[in-house]
C-alpha cells in the first residue's frame, strides 16, 4: 500500500503551440510596426527632398537672416560683458561701503586723510595751549591710538578695492545702452527677412510643416515594437518555468520507472538462471558416451589394418554351404580376374601379371585415403608404409581404445558429480557456472556476453 501511495504519476507534457500562437500574433505587430516606419520614413526623405528645391527661392533672405543671427549673437556676448563688468563695480561699492561700516564700528575716522588731520589738531592744542599734566597724558594716549587705527584704516581700504569711481560705471552704462540700441534694431532687421521668406513659402504653396509629427508618430512605433518584444520575452520565461517543472517531474518518473524495470529483470534473472541450470542438467543426460568418436577410430583401423593381414595368410577354401553368414550380413559373389585387377589399383596390393615374378608381401609398398591417414592422426599415430610392423600397430590401437575406455569411466564418475551437484544447487536456489556436455567448463567472458545480450531484451 505504501508503494502504491509514493508512486509517481506521469506528467503531462506542456502544450506549446498556445504560446507559438501568441509569439506570432506580437512578431505579426512587430511586422506591422517595422512596415509602418518604413512608409514614414520615406515620407520625411520626401519632404526633406523637397525642401531643398525651394532653397533656391529663399535663399538670400535666409543668408541675410544668417548674417543678422550672427551680428545679434555678437553683440549679446558684447552686452553680457558689459552687465558683467557692472556687476563687478557693483560689488566692488558694496565691498567698500560694507568695510566703511565695519571701520566706523571699530574707529572714529574712515579715512586716512581724516586720522591725520585729527592728529594733527591734536598737536597744535598740545603745543599753544596750558594744561595739567593729566590732561596732556590723555591728549598723548589720543594721538597714539588715532596713529594705531590709521595703519588699520589704510590696510581696510587696500582690501576693499580702493575707491569706486563712478565715471567708470557711467561710462559702462552707456555702452550698455548703445549695444542695446544695436540689438532692438537688428531683431526689427530680423523680423522684417522672416517675413519675407513667409511670403516666398506663401507663393511657392509650402504647407505646414509636418515632419515633427511625422517623427512623433515614427517614435511610438517603435515603442510599441519595444513593447511586443518585452512581452515575447516574459511569455517565453513563464513558459520555461513551466517546461523546466514538467522535466523534474518526468526525471523523476523515469527513475521509477527505471527502478521497477531493474526489480523485474532481477526477477527474471533468477527465473533465467533457474532454467540454465535445468537446461545444463537435461544436456548432461541427453549427452552420449564420452569419447564415442576416439573408440569407434581405433576399431575401424583395427578393421582396416586386419583386412591386410588377412590378405598375406590367404582366404580359407570353402564351399558357398560351409560359408558362415552373420546376422545383417550380405555373401557377395567371387572377385573375377578383371575385379581383382581393379582392386589393386586402389588398394596398392598389385595385381597378378602373366609372366612375372611375384614380389615380397613385407616391402609391399601401401597407399591410404586422406580419411584414414587423418585418423591415424588423430590418435596420434602414423598411418603404415608396408605390411611390416602391422601387428605392433594393431596392439597400439587397441592399447589406445583401452586408454580411451578408462576416460569414459573417469567421465562418467565426473558427469554423475556435476550432477548431484546440480541437484543440490537447484535445492538451494543459487546458480550454476556454464559447463559443457562433456564436463568441460565453457569461457566466462561467453557467459556475461550472453547476460548482457539478454538484459536490454528483458527491459524492452
């Protein structure tokens, strides 16, 4: 119940082709916006072209317009000079009535020439006048503070500028007023080549100026393309957040997904290795005996090398009765002369000829098959030259199907051991290495490219 509960649920994919929807209809008002300044423009470089074939009709009154606007910016400068050397005389009279004030509150006198006359009355009443000798001390005590205040009066005076002459701010004034004298008239001059130039637009049919407006208008378009892109920009960013919660979901989903796949092919793996272990106990008992190849070899060359002997002792003389028949087996008629000769030709033993001597049977030179010479190989052997030595040959290979005898018992105990221990594992539940029929084990790397082959298939 609580698996069920914590499962997470697919999320579903956001739609998209609602905000293409919208991003078209703003790039459509972008277009729109971007067509509409172009048509403007072109119609200001058309005014503006036009303007200039009437340049020609009013261009005297507009050069001699040019000449006053340059002589009046002239003479303001002129006029702004003068008003600022007035303000500095100005301030130069407040400077010194303003330290002439602050002299009176310190001192008696305010002037030089004013210390020293007192000083000098002083003097003289000292010199021609009796007095007590107090009197004539406060008379000295006058006289020297009167010489203190003069150093103190004159280095006030120097601070202050000296003293404003006043011929030289009437003088100023008076330029003052013929620069605007100057002024007044040149903005009647003024005034007198607009209207002048009015009267020519007037007859050449120019109408009211429309390219401010025209520009005004070319300004708000492109606001409203500012804005359009504003707003594109904001949708994409909410639908990112969105796209951006739909792929943490689906991450999430896909690692349970990816979880209960590995759970099922865990479980499926041991169901598969359960099988392999029953497979490879069904192979050991439907294997057949054990170096089966090896032992059948060593009788057929047995067989082979018999027939030879059989020929050097010579066939026994018997009649068709006394001919013992075996179960299965077939008489086959006497060999005629012409058989016997085409007998040779492949067995090596040579045929009979008229005339001849026979040769030695043991330095009979004998030819085999490519079949027979790999057998003998096979075990190890060499396949024999002459008749000589075929008894020795014989009994190698039957020492060689004993050996091969003794190794099918050993393979037998080893099958009858894997399979108990196969039983036991298959009691227990835990898996069994890859082996052959033979007992044989097979290669690991075999077994885990098997695995992996068979792990996509199961997730699929």
């Amino acid at each position: 119940m609580t698996e069920v509960a914590t499962r997470v649920k697919r999320p579903d994919k956001p739609d998209r082709s609602k905000l293409d929807a919208q991003i078209n209809t703003l790039k459509d008002q972008v277009n729109k916006c971007f067509d509409k300044m172009t048509e403007l423009k072109t119609t200001i470089d058309g005014i503006k072209e036009g303007r200039k074939g009437q340049g020609s009709a009013t261009s005297e009154p507009r050069n001699k317009l040019i000449a006053l606007r340059t002589e009046l910016k002239g003479l303001y400068e002129e006029q702004n000079g003068i008003r600022k050397q007035l303000q500095a005389l100005d301030a130069q009279r407040d400077a010194v009535r303003a330290q002439q004030k602050a002299i009176r509150e310190k001192c008696q006198y305010v002037k030089v020439e004013d210390i020293d006359s007192a000083i000098e009355k002083l003097e003289n009443e000292m010199a021609h006048t009796t007095m007590t000798l107090n009197e004539e001390k406060k008379l000295i005590a006058q006289v020297s503070d009167l010489r203190k205040s003069k150093a103190l009066v004159k280095e006030l005076f120097e601070a202050s500028g000296g003293k404003v002459d006043p011929a030289a701010r009437d003088s100023l004034m008076t330029s003052l007023k013929a620069v605007s004298e100057k002024i007044k008239g040149l903005k009647e001059q003024e005034q007198e080549q607009r209207k002048i130039i009015d009267e020519i637009k007037a007859k050449l049919g120019e109408t009211k100026d429309e390219v401010p407006d025209l520009i005004k208008e070319k300004s708000n378009q492109y606001e409203i393309v500012k804005q359009c892109k504003e707003t594109i920009g904001k949708l994409r960013d909410d639908f990112r957040k969105v796209e951006d919660e739909y792929w943490t979901k689906e991450r999430a989903w896909r690692a349970q997904q990816k979880e209960e796949k590995q759970k099922k092919w865990e479980a499926q793996q041991e169901e598969r290795k359960r099988r392999d272990i029953e497979r490879k106990q069904r192979q050991l008992d439907e294997a057949g005996e054990p170096f089966d190849r090896e032992v059948t070899t060593c009788e057929q060359l047995v067989v082979y090398l018999k027939s030879f002997t059989k020929e050097e002792t010579g066939p026994a003389k018997t009649t068709e009765s006394t001919t013992k028949v075996e179960e299965g087996m077939v008489v086959l008629n006497k060999k005629n002369n012409s058989d016997a000769e085409m007998d040779s030709w492949f067995t090596g033993s040579g045929g009979k000829k008229k005339g001849g001597k026979k040769k030695s049977a043991k330095s009979e030179k004998l030819v085999h098959s490519m079949d027979i010479i790999s057998s003998f190989a096979s075990l190890g052997l060499t396949a024999p030259l002459n008749k000589s030595g075929m008894a020795e040959l014989i009994t190698k290979l039957g020492e060689k199907k004993e050996e091969y005898l003794e190794k099918r018992k050993e393979e037998h105990i080893k099958r009858a051991k894997q399979k108990e221990e196969i039983a036991a594992k298959i009691a227990a539940g835990e898996p069994e290495g890859e082996k052959e029929a033979n007992g044989t084990e097979e290669p690991k790397e075999a077994e885990e490219k098997v695995e992996t082959a068979e792990e996509p298939k199961e997730e699929s």
